[in-house]
C-alpha cells in the first residue's frame, strides 16, 4: 500500500536551519489583513517594525522552505497523490514567545499514522528551537483520501462538542480580493491560491484562500478581541479546516470565553454563514 505506518514512524526526523526577519513578520501580518487602519496604534504593533509583537501563528511560515507537510510527504514509509491529500487542521504549541527575528533549527517527522477508513491521517510534527531552547511545535494533520481501510488505529475524534449559548464576542473580517496573492509571499506557492485555471481543474470556481491564511486572521481577532492584543498569552491554537474561503469573502469570527480558553468558529457571510474553521480553541495565560 502506499503508506507503510510502521516504516513511516520509524523514519528518521529530517532537521534544517531556518530563519526569519522583521521583514518577514512584517509580510506575514499585512499577508493576514493587519494594518487597517493603517494609523491605528492597535495595528501599528502587527505593521511597524520599532513596535513589532510577533503573532503566534507565524510560526506555520517562519523559515518557509522548514521540514513540513510536503516534506512529510516524501517521507520513508509514504507514496502518496499530491491530489488526494487535504490539510485538516492544524495545531499550534508555543514553548515561548516567539522572536521578532532569529535562527532555528526545525526538525520534522511524522509523530502519528491513522486509519479512518476512506482516508489516511498523516500527523506531521516540527519542533523548532534555537539556541535558548524549545521554540514551537507544529502539528499538521494531513488527510489522504482513498489510502484508508488497512485495520489501523483510529486515532482520537478532531472533534470537539461545540460551544454552548450565544457566543461573547462576534467580530466580521472583511478579507481583501488579493489576499491569497499577498499571503502567498510568505512561501505558500501553491498555484490553487492563485491560478484561475489550476483552481477550476482542482475543482473550484476561482483561485481559494490558504486554509492558515483563516487561521491567522482567526487567532489576530482573538487576540486583539478577548486578550487585550498581547500575542504572549497565547500558549496553543488548535483547528479543523471544515471548508474553503474566496478572497474577497468576510468571515465571521464567533468567540466563547472561559477561563484560560477562548473557543471560536468561523464562517463566510456571503455564503449563508457556511463553516469554514471548526473544533477551534485558543488556550491562553
């Protein structure tokens, strides 16, 4: 088959060095709709480099080009089509703040294999630390349709009892009509986010938004909405990727605080408030 889960787990881990700027962090932030208003002090801690907080969610670009997905997928153990894999979600672990500039080592590997029947899940994990120590670790769950069904572990449910009651805060982001172009700098060069053409073969009306494009403007209105815009609080971010956003498109963000949490969920307006993150929970200091 495949996937080989007992090859594939055994591999050995694949580390490179990566690194980052205040040009970079920059990019990333404006990549996920900061700076508007462009003069706002709020704003101006995501988009002027004397006053740079570092949102978490960078951490799924810094040093693009790190061990990750499409490494993972070449991984010993895994022969799969580009065509049927799907990210699912995401997780986020911050060991501590993240830097505004700084050199790494990433180190890559494929932490866990389940079976759900019509499809694999592939977790692929990296850990990133510098010379100080542990930095973050990101988990992507990768989806592999058809690859399923070989008797494995099932693995823990990605889904989580949705919130209760009406939510405590709901804020709309309106995304701009080339915000894929412009996240895409940050090194997602997939041509789906882009390339009319590409995206209506894969099956779209028109060019998609990257999935941790969402997940950055989520975590930024979470933030600056429920903690007071101090990007330190946050100590995980986990989501399922549960459909596709459009450029152009306004997402609204609902939150549930509780004590150290926020839940979220995510929909796209203009499409009858159609779910696009699930299962979504900020846990924070």
């Amino acid at each position: 088959m495949p996937i080989d889960a007992a090859k594939a787990l055994a591999a050995e881990p694949r580390s490179g060095e990566i690194s980052w700027t205040r040009k970079d962090v920059l990019l990333y932030h404006l990549g996920i709709g900061a700076g508007v208003p462009a003069t706002d002090p709020d704003e101006l801690r995501y988009t002027l480099e004397s006053r740079l907080h570092v949102l978490p969610s960078f951490a799924t670009v810094a040093g693009a080009g790190s061990p990750g997905v499409i490494s993972g997928l070449s991984m010993p153990g895994v022969d799969v089509d580009l065509a049927r894999v799907l990210h699912g979600g995401q997780t986020l672990t911050l060991h501590r703040p993240l830097p505004a500039e700084g050199t790494a080592t990433a180190t890559g590997r494929i932490a866990a294999v389940y079976d759900k029947g019509s499809a694999a899940v592939l977790v692929m994990r990296t850990d990133v630390a510098d010379s100080e120590g542990p930095l973050w670790t990101n988990d992507a769950q990768i989806f592999v349709r058809g690859e399923g069904g070989w008797g494995g572990d099932r693995g823990p449910s990605a889904r989580r009892e949705p919130p209760t009651g009406e939510p405590d805060r709901v804020v709309e982001r309106r995304l701009r009509e080339d915000q894929a172009l412009l996240y895409r700098l940050s090194g997602d060069w997939n041509p789906l986010h882009a390339d009319p053409e590409f995206a209506k073969l894969a099956g779209f009306e028109r060019p998609i938004l990257h999935g941790l494009c969402t997940y950055g403007v989520t975590l930024k209105a979470v933030v600056d909405t429920l903690l007071g815009g101090d990007v330190s609080r946050v100590r995980s971010y986990a989501t399922r990727f549960a459909g596709v956003v459009y450029p152009g498109e306004t997402l609204r963000i609902r939150m549930w605080a509780s004590e150290g949490s926020v839940r979220a969920a995510v929909s796209a307006v203009e499409r009858d408030d159609t779910p696009v993150l699930a299962d979504t929970i900020v846990q924070h200091s």
